[in-house]
C-alpha cells in the first residue's frame, strides 16, 4: 500500500502497485500522471516539458524522467528486462512512494528545525 501524501489517495497508483494491467505508460493521461510528474520533479528536479504537465500528459519528456530514475536506481525487473525502460509499474512506484516519504520527512524535520529556533 503507498503512503506518502502525494499517492496515498490514489486509486489508480495504488493499483499500479498490485497489478501488471495498472502500470503507468507513455500517452497515458490524468491525475496519476500528475502525481508522478511532481515527484519526479520533487525527487530529481527532473525537467519535465511544461505542456506535458499542463496536460497531465505522459509524454516524452515525463519518459525520458521516468526512464533516467529508473536508471540512476537501477530499477529493473530481472525476470524478463535487461534495461530499465520508461514504465511506471509496481517496482517503481513503489520506488517513488519511498522516496516520497523520506523526502516528506525530510521537510518535516527541516520545518521543525527551523521553528524550533524560534524559541
């Protein structure tokens, strides 16, 4: 089950966590594409066309950022990959919800630090 504030809610990446026929692909389009663009920003600063993130649009761009964090952690499923491709399947959203939450955690200990020296 995904946690992180930004998939928690989400029907379809939750899906896309427990089923082969939920991954997320190229052309795909909606809130789940969304969801995924912010992270990989959030996470990588991945630079994602603005057209495709105003259309929530699965499109080269959101590919080429899917694909190079795919890449940079070697997420690949062995039993019938050789390479990473550009895919959001169970692995890696998973990947990304982990992510996701220790970078949530991150801000959230930074903010408190932050208002702690206040005081």
């Amino acid at each position: 089950m995904l946690s992180s504030e930004l998939f928690r809610d989400c029907s379809a990446l939750q899906d896309c966590a427990v089923k082969d026929s939920a991954h997320v692909t190229p052309g795909s389009r909606g809130d789940s594409v969304a969801r995924i663009q912010r992270a990989l920003v959030a996470i990588d600063a991945a630079a994602i066309d603005e057209s495709e993130i105003s259309q929530r649009l699965y499109g080269n761009t959101t590919a080429a950022a899917v694909l190079a964090y795919k890449r940079a952690r070697d997420i690949v499923n062995r039993t019938y990959e050789l390479t990473a491709d550009n895919i959001v399947g169970k692995m890696t959203i998973v990947r990304l919800d982990n992510d996701m939450l220790e970078l949530q955690r991150r801000i959230r200990g930074e903010n408190f630090r932050k208002s702690a020296r206040v005081f």
